[in-house]
C-alpha cells in the first residue's frame, strides 16, 4: 500500500507544472486525498483537499484560482494542476489519502492533527528566476 508522487521540477515563476499521485495496493476511489508542502525551514501545511465519494474540493487561499486538484478513480491517480506557480510556491510537495473525508479536510485546513493513512514521498517543487 503506497503512494507515488511525481511531476514536480525546476521553473520559471508563470510557469505549470502537474503533480500526479499514484496509489498502488488498493484503490484510491474510497480515499479523500490531501496535497501538502513544505517550505525549507516552514512547517508543513495543507495545499489542497478532493473528497472521495463527491470530489468537493478545498483549497489553501493563496493557491485558489490557481491550483486544480482532480481524481481519475480508474487511473487509480490524483492529480495537482498548479499554473501560475510563484516562488513562494517552492517546498517538497506530499499527497497522502484517508477513508475519512472531513478528517483529512480538518488536516488541511489546518484546524485538526492527526494520522492519515497513506502518504507519499514528496516531489520537490522550485520556482525560480
């Protein structure tokens, strides 16, 4: 049971770049799936939330508007589709799923702690001049 994330790189600040998370051992359709990151000396924070069975979705408020986060069930893969990207965008990039929905949401919002059950290794995201 794991998560794979890749797609982050080295851009320019205007630049896309698209984060996938691949589950492989079970299958992502049961699971909510957060996107975190984390800056070089920063705590780690919440990105962006999709919800298992409805794919409602939240956002941190300075990605909104610019950031896409998606499911494809039948890929068994979550996407982060992030356009616009800033310098201030520059941290290691995580997903990680759980069965429960508001419980991950809470997370990435930042007003719980807690455990979610599978999380990947980060991909490294730098937006730089």
């Amino acid at each position: 049971v794991q998560l794979q994330a890749s797609g982050g790189g080295l851009v320019h600040p205007g630049s896309s770049l698209r984060l996938a998370c691949a589950a492989s051992g079970f299958a992502l359709d049961n699971y909510a799936i957060g996107w975190f990151r984390q800056a070089p000396g920063k705590e780690r924070e919440g990105v962006s939330w999709i919800s298992s069975l409805h794919g409602d979705t939240y956002y941190k408020e300075s990605v909104k508007g610019r950031f896409t986060i998606s499911r494809d069930n039948a890929k068994n893969t979550a996407y982060l589709e992030m356009n616009n990207l800033k310098p201030e965008d520059t941290a290691v990039y995580y997903c990680a799923a759980d069965h429960r929905d508001q419980h991950t949401l809470f997370i990435i919002k930042g007003v719980a702690k807690g455990h979610l059950e599978v999380w990947g290794q980060g991909t490294q995201v730098t937006v730089s001049s």
